[in-house]
C-alpha cells in the first residue's frame, strides 16, 4: 500500500545547517497551504497506510492538520507521524494532533547539551526538549522519536554519551541519529562553524553512537535509525523498501506508479496551481539498482538473489564492511560509514565506475 508524506514548509526561524524547504511561519499562508494540499489529495484519490507530516516545522499547521487528515483515505491501523519543534508542543497543540489520529511524534531534540544545541543555531535548551517529550507522553503519545545529531562543533564521546544516556531515560520509542553536514546553500556552507570534528572524529562518534545507541536498548535498523520495542518508522521503510509513496507539497518527493518525480520548492506556485507540477525525475528507474543503493541503508540488507547478481565485485570491497548472514548481504556499522563507496562498487558491474576506500 502507498504511503502519504506531506511536506509543510514553515518554519518560525532558519537553523544555520538545514537546507530542507521553508520559509518563515504565517498562520494566513497555512490556511492557504492546507486547502492546496486538500486538493491535491482528492486529485490522487489514493488510499494510505501510513501518513507522515515532514518539513519545515509540520506542527505549526497542527490546527489544519485535522482538516487534511479528514480527506485522507486512510487504512486502519495507520502509521501517522508529524515533526515537531520542541517550542511548539504546548499540552492543547498536541491534544489537537492527538485527537486526530496522529500516533508517532519526532521531535527535535539533537543533543542534550546547551552548548551544542546553541552551536547548532536551536532556539530551545534540552530541559525545554525533555519536558516537551514528557508532556506528549502524557497526552497519550506512546510513538516518539527523537533526533540527535552527531559530529557538533566541539562534540566528544563523553557529551555524546551523556545525550545518549538521557535520551534513553525519556518515553521514547525510536532515535534518528544523523551527522551534521554542511551543506553549500546554508549559512553554515556559506561560514562554516568552529572546531567541526574532522572525518576522522566524525567516524568515531558515529561509531560510538551505534554502540552506546545499542547498549541502551536501541536496535539500529538503518543506517541512521534505531529503533525500541520494535518500533520502527514503517513509513521511512518505505522508501528504503523501495515501496511506493506519495508527496504532496512543495518540495515532496514521490515514488508512484513506477515514476519518480518532484514538486519545485515554491510555495506560491504549490499554492496557486490547481495541482501540483509533477517534475518528473526518473521515468522507469532502474529496479535493481535501487533496491541494491537503498536496501544497503538497511541492517535487513539485500536478499542472495539481489546480491548474487553483483557478486562479481564483491572480491574489491574490505571485509570488515560488509557480512552475510542467512543469505543476506549487508553492511556493517563501518561499512555504513563509507556505503556510497560501497555501492558504487557493487554497481561497478553495471556502470565501470569504481568507489574509493581511504
Ligand atoms: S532544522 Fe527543522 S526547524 Fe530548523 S530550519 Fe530546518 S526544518 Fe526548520
């Protein structure tokens, strides 16, 4: 079944390193927003089993967000997550989603240091992170995820642990674990900050997230995603899966029937258009290969019939990266840290070009 994400491109302040699509909040625009959105589900008229509310900061339109869900045709036992920034989770606003249907929270949380949060440009401190989980634990949210982010300017083990370690004493079910990157259109690209870790430091603390993320009970499942109890994002699966998924919005991404294609990031335009323009991106992509690139991001890896069909290159790539365990091929930890040197490896067979290992 083809799972929903709806991208809500609003958010109240810019943080230096994010690159995704938003513009600053006005509650006029997000009435606007949502009617847009609105039409387009009916346009698709497509059932779901699992909606997720992206952005940009989705809570802000938490007074809409009933109003789309109503129009969604939605399958029992749905999966149904929105962001959310820990400064907008006041006890009514989540009630608001709660009583809705939403039944997965991720919030961002980043770090449990002042320090790093306030080197990461977020306007709120862990403890306003902490009580936010906690009040949407108590509404009724038994689904949170929390966000932490790896390789901070002046980040060490001992202050990831430390986040780790708090993170593990709060109500939540699931952790996405991604590295800063600096990307060029950010002010962060434009003034990168002080004291970033250098690859090697980076890889380091990547390693020692997975296994402090592991000792407190976090299974990894992907190679940013952890999860407890089994709860993993059965949307995010999705697209690692390489099952279909429908984005609306600006800036959404879609994988439908058969076709990959994108929405411009512009409000206006998503706004004003009856529906949206669909760029397509890939017209018939390459099945094999994308199950190879995106199953590779998963613990699950790749079946023996998928593997057996690039085995050939499978002599070049370092031991230590990779393992197969009842037929399946996949990475380990380290090799996650360079799998698009791996992959391209692996698809050496079909492309004559070779990744690198340093
Ligand atoms: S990190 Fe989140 S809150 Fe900050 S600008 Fe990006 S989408 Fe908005």
């Amino acid at each position: 079944m083809t799972g929903l994400y709806i991208h809500v491109p609003f958010c109240r302040k810019k943080c230096p390193y994010c690159d995704f699509y938003s513009v600053g909040y006005r509650g006029e625009s997000a009435e606007e927003y949502a009617k847009a959105v609105i039409r387009n589900i009916r346009y698709y008229d497509e059932e779901y089993d699992t909606v997720y509310f992206g952005g940009g900061t989705p809570i802000l339109m938490a007074r809409q967000i009933p109003q789309i869900l109503a129009e969604c045709k939605i399958k029992d036992d749905s999966e149904i997550t929105a962001e959310c920034n820990p400064l907008e989770m006041d006890g009514d606003t989540l009630k608001i989603l709660y009583d809705c249907g939403v039944n997965r929270l991720s919030v961002g949380v980043q770090s449990a240091n002042d320090m790093e949060l306030r080197a990461l440009g977020r306007s709120h401190t862990f403890e306003q992170a902490r009580q936010a989980v906690l009040l949407a634990n108590k509404v009724g949210f038994s689904d949170i995820s929390a966000d932490l982010m790896l390789a901070i300017p002046n980040q060490t083990a001992e202050t990831l642990e430390r986040s780790v370690q708090s993170l593990a004493e709060l109500p939540i079910t699931h952790v996405s674990a991604y590295l800063l990157k600096i990307e060029p259109n950010t002010v962060f690209g434009k003034k990168p900050p002080d004291n970033l870790p250098d690859e090697n430091e980076t890889a380091e603390l990547y390693l020692a997230a997975v296994n402090l993320l592991e000792s407190v009970g976090f299974e990894q499942y992907e190679i940013s995603n952890f999860s407890r109890g089994g709860k993993t994002s059965r949307h995010n699966l999705k697209y690692w899966r390489r099952e279909e998924y429908l984005g609306i919005g600006a800036a959404a991404h879609s994988f439908y029937k058969e076709r990959r294609f994108a929405v411009k990031r512009d409000i206006r335009e998503f706004i004003s258009s009856e529906h949206q323009l669909e760029i397509v991106t890939d017209n018939n992509p390459n099945d094999l290969e994308e199950r190879i690139m995106l199953g590779l991001r998963l613990c699950e890896g790749i079946s023996e019939t998928l593997w057996r069909k690039v085995e050939s290159a499978l002599p070049l790539i370092p031991k230590n990266y990779y393992k197969i365990e009842n037929g399946r091929l996949s990475l380990t930890p380290e090799g996650f840290l360079v799998s698009n040197e791996i992959i391209a490896t692996l698809l050496t067979v079909y492309t004559n070009k070779g990744g690198h290992y340093e």
